[in-house]
C-alpha cells in the first residue's frame, strides 16, 4: 500500500512537472510570436 501511494504521487508529480514545463513552453511562444484572442478562438 505504502509502494502504491509512493507510485501515485510520484506520478502526480510528474504530471504536474511536464504541465508546467508546456505552460512554460506556450508562455515563450507567446513571447515569440503574439497571439491574439481572435487566434485562440
């Protein structure tokens, strides 16, 4: 049990890594390249 909730937060933690590191990613190509709320629609 200890091992199975070891498992789900590490894998959480990861989730929760690799969606920052996308939001970081969208916030330099934002940067790069201006989009506007007409593109995004």
């Amino acid at each position: 049990m200890s091992l199975s909730s070891l498992l789900k937060e590490s894998r959480s933690k990861h989730k929760l890594k690799s969606y920052d590191a996308a939001l970081k990613q969208l916030r330099a190509f934002r940067a790069v390249i201006p989009i506007t709320s007409k593109n995004i629609a």
